[in-house]
C-alpha cells in the first residue's frame, strides 16, 4: 500500500536538479551500468522530509517530537533503478540547498525500507527519515497523526537492529536512548 507523499518545496527540488546537472556535467555522477550519465537520465523519486534526533535528546529520552526538519531526501533513479541519493538542507536563511549525493549501501537500503514500509497497512502515513548521527543510525518513520509511530531501520544498521522490520517507535527510541546513555557513559570514563 503506498504511503502518503507530500510535495516537496519547489526550491528543494530545484537544488537537487542543478546539484545533479552539474555532477553529470563535469562527469562525476556515474553509475555501476555506466561510467558517465547525463542529468536528463535521472529522475527523482520518493520525496520525504528528514529529520534530525540528537544524542542528547536521546539521551534525554525524549520522543520523536523533538525530532528537528532539516530538510528534503529523494531517492535518484537512473533507467527505473535507485542509484544515489540526495538530500537538502534548510540554511539559515530558510533557503533549500544540496547537502549530499550518496551512492553508497543506504541507497539499496533506503529502496528495500521503502519496500518493507509498503507493505504494511499504514495508508495514511508519510514517510520521513529519521536521522540519529551519533548512532550510525537512519529508519524511515511512518508518520501519521496518532501516537503510535513505527520505524523501520535502513541497512545497513546497528548491531541488534534489524533493517526493514517494523518497530514500534516508542519501542526502538528506548533501545537507542540506552545505547545513547552508554555511549555518554563510556566518553565520560574515557575523559576521566
């Protein structure tokens, strides 16, 4: 079943487009297929907002409210296949700006997450990513406007995680906020 997708601001996906034209243009956007790939072959697909959890809101055991927008993330396919991904960022100045291309293992992962999301009976959720940093650590949330988020971590991922399971959010956001307290507790006896 497919998950909602808001449009994304007009100015997010003009960044990507002009990132990409000019990758393609100097020849540094390739594929496995083909070693150099012209802008108008890519396409981009599942728009979604990303947002951002801290190691210190973890740490705080706060929910995903305190999840921070920083921007847009699309899938970039190239002859129906994803081959990149691209984010934006929200500047200072609330201007939309290319912050990544990424070709590397969260590309698959990112499309099998969206897959495993899918198939799940969440019509009216929306699908975001769920950036923790300091963990290592992406899941697409599916958003809907009740309190019982799920997760679904993005390969590859932390050990004892599985990627492309369904995770209650309050379930998985106590798994990460130990592991974020622990990570606190081993930098504090490091620094001692």
């Amino acid at each position: 079943m497919a998950l909602r997708a808001p449009e994304p601001p007009d100015e997010s996906g003009t960044a990507v487009r002009a990132g990409l034209t000019g990758l393609a243009q100097a020849g540094r956007f390739s594929t496995p297929e083909r070693p150099t790939v012209t802008a108008d072959e890519l396409e981009l697909a599942r728009p979604h907002r990303a947002y951002l959890l801290g190691l210190d809101d973890l740490q705080a055991g706060r929910a995903l409210e305190a999840a921070q927008l920083t921007g847009w993330r699309y899938l970039v396919l190239h002859r129906g296949a994803p081959v990149a991904l691209a984010e934006t960022v929200i500047d200072r100045d609330g201007s939309h700006v290319l912050a990544q291309v990424n070709y590397g293992p969260f590309v698959a992962g990112s499309a099998r997450a969206f897959d495993a999301a899918e198939a799940l009976d969440t019509p009216d959720a929306e699908a975001r990513l769920l950036h923790v940093p300091a963990l290592h650590f992406l899941a697409l949330w599916l958003h809907e406007d009740t309190p019982d988020a799920v997760l679904v971590p993005i390969a590859p991922t932390i050990s004892g995680i599985n990627a492309n399971q369904p995770y209650p959010a309050a379930e998985l956001l106590a798994d990460l906020s130990e592991r974020a307290r622990a990570q606190a507790d081993q930098a504090d006896d490091a620094g001692s």
